[in-house]
C-alpha cells in the first residue's frame, strides 16, 4: 500500500512537469520586476519585431576588460537584446571581442574608423592609475545581404563616463529597434530636397542625406519652373511627403510661395533651415579679420507671420558655445587653436520633448532668435540659447579681436532665446483673402494637419568638408567635438513622418546606480580584507558549533 503511494505521487509529480512544459511551450510571457520597467519593449518596438520573418544576426563588438560602468553597459545591452530574441526567435545575437585575435589595438581602431564606427577611448582608474583604453561599443545587424551598424554609446559633451553609459542604456531599445526598422521595412516615404534659391551645396548637405537615405526616398527638387508653369510645380511638389529646404540666400517669388502654402495645405512637411542674417566665418578669414553680419530678406516674412512665427534680424551672442579653431604660425609649425566664439551658441532644450529628449547639445553660428505668434498653431520650441545670451542688431561688424577680450558678463540680459520651434495643427493659408499670383483648381484655404520645424541657423545642417570628402555633421575635426545636429534633424524628420512609435521610445526614462570610483579606490583594502577573512571566520563558527553539538550529543 506504501508503494502504491509512491508511485501515485511519482506519477503526478511527472504529469505535473509534461504540463507545465506544454503550457510554457505555448504559452508565453515575461515579467519584469524593475521600478522603471526597463526590459519591457514599448509597442513599437514589438510591433516591428512582430514582422521579422528572416534571421537577423546582430554582432555586438563590447566584449573585453573594461571598467565597472562599461561592463554595465555591455550586460544592459545583453539583456535587452534577450527581450527581443525572446519575442522573435529570428532574432540572434553574439559578442565579440575585436582585440581578442589582434594585438595591434590601433590598427583594429583604424579599421573600425574605416567602417564609420569610431571606438571610444576611456579612462581607466585601477588602483590609483590613471590609464587609457579602447572600446568599440558598437553592433551589426544583418538581415540577408542588408548591414545596418547600431551605435551604442551616446557622446556628450563634457560628461563622465557614467553619464554616457546612463544615457546609453536609456536609448538602447530606440538604437536597436530603429535598426530592425531599416532591416524590415521598405523604404516608401519621400522627401524633396529643394533646390533653386541659392541652398547649400550638395557637399555640405551630403552627410545627412546620406543618413536620410537609409530610411527614406530622397530627390532634389527645384522651384524654377513655378515662373512658367506653377500648377504643374505644385501637382509634382504634393508628391512629396516632406520638403528641406536647407540655408537659401534667393529671395523667393510670389509664384514660388503660393506653390510651398498650397503643399502646406495639402499636408505637406517641411523643415526650413534659414537665416535672417547674412554672416560666414570664413569671410573673417581675410587681412582685416573682419567682415559685416548684414540683414538678408528671403521675402518670407508674412509668409511665416501667417503661420505664427518671426525670425529677427538679429544675432544671438552667447556665452554657452563652442570655439572657434584658428591657425598661427607657418608651414611645419601651424598649429590650430580653439578660441571662445560666442557666435556659435550650443543649445539647451527647455522641455523633454522626443525629438530632443537625450541628444548632444546642438551647434548653431551666427544664429536670431524666432519670435512665435498668437495663433491656432500649436508651438514648441526645441532649442533655444542659455540663460547668458545677449541679442545684437544689425548691420554689425564682427572681427576676430573679439577672441582675446574678455566677455562683459554683466551685458548678457537677454535670456534664453528660441533657435528652433515646431509648428503642429491646421495652417491658414497666407493668401486667404489676398490676390493669388496664379488660379489653381479648389485652393485650398484651411489646410489639413501637418507638422513644420523652423530652425534660425542654415548651418545646423552643414557638413565639414575636407580634402573633398564630407565629414560627419556635427563633428568638428581640429577640436574632435561631436554635436547632436544630425541626432537632432534625424529625430524631427522621424518624427514629422510619423514615424512617432519609434520616436516615443526615447522619451523612456531609466535610472542607473553606478559605483562610486573614488570610495571604492579608498575602501579597496578593507573590503580584500573582509572578503578573504569573513568566510575563514564563519566556517570556523560553523565547525565550533557542530563539534560542540556533536560532543554534547554523543557524550550523553
């Protein structure tokens, strides 16, 4: 009778097991305990998981020895990337260690450059040593014969390690999600780069239009011939999902304006770049070192006054910014050193909006500042300069003297002043009850939603150029700064595209604890101590008490 009982409860303990295990085969779910649910994917980012039907292998290259906040990042990125493998079993992973089969640390860097995927060099602090190191915190998905490279270290300026790192993991799930998306999705949208009104050249636009290609369907498109045939201009326009129209210096006609209002109200978007003040640095670059900031009229003043915006001609002068790079001396012995430049204000974002939300500070020049009018148009501004900025009219001469006199500190009383405002809703047209330059079928008078981004600086979208070639936008060679332009016209665009599921994600907010360096540099002796005398302590505890216990047991 005992053994009959055993054998029922044998036999229920593996029934138990079989359907435990047929329920989890076909039944999934996971848990997450953290406070900011950090391992729960957004909807977005399992929508597109969702629709992975081919094995994608991502190869993530931060493996190695690295210090305690890059260590956290590397298992941050581990289990975030078990999130998505457990939702989608096409999706594998793998770390590597780029140094582990090559000794030669640069020659590996160079070759990581070459790829346009620069590795980061740390700081190491072990016992009491400061020394240098390499990382290569980046990842590569491949779906087929499609490469998408995944960035995941965050720069910023001026910050610590731990704060890079703490940035990083709050955009690992956008970075790798924003991957899938270019791996999954066909590109389908198309913006209009426009041309005709004296815009930058192609070389200085070439980074970011690079980058939107990996995402979007990109043309150039040309306004010349809204002087002969204007309707035709504009049927072609609507065809476009978005319009950039990156730094003109061509005032633009009536004919050309009524064509962009109508694509307006058509629910086109736009992204304008403009300046209401004609200034280069490189017209300082001349014997004098000097050169005039002068008013530039695009004849787009009510144009934006309709639509609930004014730029001003006026520069912002500002003590938060970023340097101007000189030369001095000759031949062999040039040498190229940062001034303070209050012509280029960085940027601070006054909200938390996703566009902005976790991005580099942005790098403006000869920047004015926009003033947003009472209207039906909902406004953000974006970006704006810091608290210590001072407004200065024009014409103004600027010289390069201004390098080597210190700033009046008491004059900067202008306050943070906006650089970049977007406009969300329904446009009135500018030409509702005025004349129209041309008669089109059903104008439109009152347009349907749709999103515009006015940005007071035509050079937030300029690319160095050098030796021919375009460098990165936002990344300065004589100074190594990278700033967040490109980040940030990148995140509008996905935005003003709809593409707001993805954008959404780096509104996340996840808090990381870290280690404090210094108290663990000075604790480090005391806790070796404790760590190497503790458990001899306690099992000589353990083997006190159990003789004891023993003895009294068995001498009774």
């Amino acid at each position: 009778m005992k053994n009959q009982n055993i054998y029922k409860i044998v036999l229920l303990w593996l029934v138990g097991i079989v359907v435990i295990n047929l329920l989890a085969a076909n039944y999934f779910e996971r848990i997450d305990l953290t406070r900011d649910q950090r391992y729960t994917l957004s909807s977005a980012a399992k929508e597109i998981v969702s629709d992975v039907d081919s094995p994608i292998v991502i190869k993530v290259f931060l493996e190695g020895n690295f210090p305690s906040e890059f260590r956290r990042l590397r298992n941050e990125t581990q289990q975030m990337l078990e999130e998505f493998s457990a939702y989608n079993s096409n999706i594998k992973f793998t770390f590597i260690n780029p140094l582990e089969q090559n000794d030669n640390a640069e020659a590996t860097a160079q070759n990581f450059y070459r790829q346009g995927m620069p590795p980061a060099r740390i700081s190491v602090q072990e016992n009491g040593k400061s020394s240098e190191a390499l990382v290569f915190p980046w990842a590569v998905a491949t779906m087929g014969d499609k490469t998408v490279q995944i960035p995941l270290l965050q720069n910023k300026l001026g910050a610590t390690d731990e704060e890079r790192v703490s940035s990083s993991v709050q955009q690992l799930e956008y970075a790798v999600a924003i991957a899938l998306n270019k791996l999954v999705y066909p590109r389908e949208k198309k913006i209009a780069v426009m041309r005709g009104n004296e815009e930058l050249p192609d070389a200085h636009i070439a980074d970011f239009i690079k980058t939107l290609q990996e995402y979007y369907l990109i043309a150039p498109f040309t306004l010349d011939s809204a002087a002969v045939n204007p309707q035709k201009t504009l049927q072609q326009l609507k065809q476009y999902d978005l319009i950039i129209e990156a730094k003109p210096t061509e005032s633009y006609t009536e004919n050309e304006k009524y064509i962009l209002d109508q694509y307006v109200m058509s629910g086109g978007k736009s992204l304008w770049l403009l300046e209401a003040v004609a200034m280069e640095t490189d017209s300082l670059l001349n014997p004098s070192g000097t050169a005039f900031a002068l008013p530039q009229d695009l004849n787009l003043g009510d144009f934006f006054f309709s639509y609930g915006v004014r730029l001003n001609p006026v520069l912002i002068n500002d003590i938060y910014s970023a340097p101007i790079v000189l030369a001095s001396g000759q031949g062999n012995n040039t040498r190229f050193n940062p001034y303070p430049w209050f012509y280029s204000p960085l940027t601070s974002s006054p909200n938390d909006h996703p566009i902005i939300n976790n991005i580099e500070a942005v790098k403006f020049e000869y920047a004015n500042p926009i003033d947003t009018l009472e209207n039906n148009i909902e406004k953000t501004i974006l970006l704006s300069s810091s608290p210590q900025t001072r407004l200065e009219g024009t014409p103004r001469k600027i010289s390069l003297d201004m390098v080597s006199r210190q700033p009046d500190i008491a004059s900067y009383t202008d306050g943070e002043q906006p650089l970049a405002v977007l406009l969300e809703g329904k446009f009135t047209s500018v030409y509702k009850n005025r004349i129209k330059p041309f008669e089109i079928e059903n104008p439109i008078v009152k347009g349907r939603e749709t999103e515009m981004l006015i940005i007071s600086d035509g050079d937030v979208i300029k690319n160095k150029v050098q030796r021919g070639k375009p460098l990165e936008l936002g990344f300065e060679p004589y100074t190594g700064n990278t700033y967040g332009n490109k980040e940030f016209l990148l995140n509008a665009v996905n935005y003003m595209l709809d593409d707001k599921g993805l954008i959404d994600i780096r509104s996340k907010e996840i808090s990381i604890a870290f280690l404090d360096d210094q108290k663990t540099a000075d604790e480090r002796e005391k806790w070796q101590v404790i760590n190497l005398l503790l458990p001899l302590v306690l099992l000589g505890v353990f083997a006190f008490v159990f003789n004891y216990l023993r003895k009294k047991k068995y001498l009774k």
